[in-house]
C-alpha cells in the first residue's frame, strides 16, 4: 500500500498531534482522607515538569482515551483522502 500524499499529510499531522499529547499529558492530584483516595484533576503539564503538588501522577487512562479519540478521528480523515488520479 502506497501513501499518497493527501495520506502523508494526515499521517504526519497524527503523528505531531499525538506526540504533543504525549509531551503534555494529563495529571491528577491524590489526596487520602480516611481510607479514600481521592483523584481530582490537575491539569496539563509538561512531561518532565509536573504540576507543583506531592501526590501528583500521570492520568494513563484519560492520556489513552484522549489517543484512542485523535485515532479514530485522523483514521478517518485518512479513509476520506481521496487518491490522486
């Protein structure tokens, strides 16, 4: 399977939007009360400088919902390209 150039440019835009999700992922604070962790949103933050806080930690499955979504949509951005005749 050739890659025309209209699927090139998908490519590489998916490609660029999934490694900035990746470079600014999304955290979340844990706080502990009484037996509960408690998980609430602290934003977005470069990779390797995490939001100011003691419990904070990566949110995975928000990170790979977030992949999953851009997949779908660029995979049928991707189906629509028309080939060049």
């Amino acid at each position: 399977m050739e890659l025309t150039p209209g699927k090139k440019k998908v490519l590489i835009w998916y490609i660029l939007i999934v490694s900035l999700m990746c470079v600014h992922p999304p955290w979340t604070k844990s706080k502990h009360a009484a037996r509960l962790e408690i998980k609430e949103n602290a934003g977005y933050d470069f990779v390797f400088d995490p939001p100011y806080g003691i419990n904070t930690q990566i949110d995975f499955s928000r990170l790979f919902v977030q992949i999953i979504a851009a997949s779908g949509v660029f995979g049928v951005l991707a189906l629509r390209t028309k080939k060049e005749e």
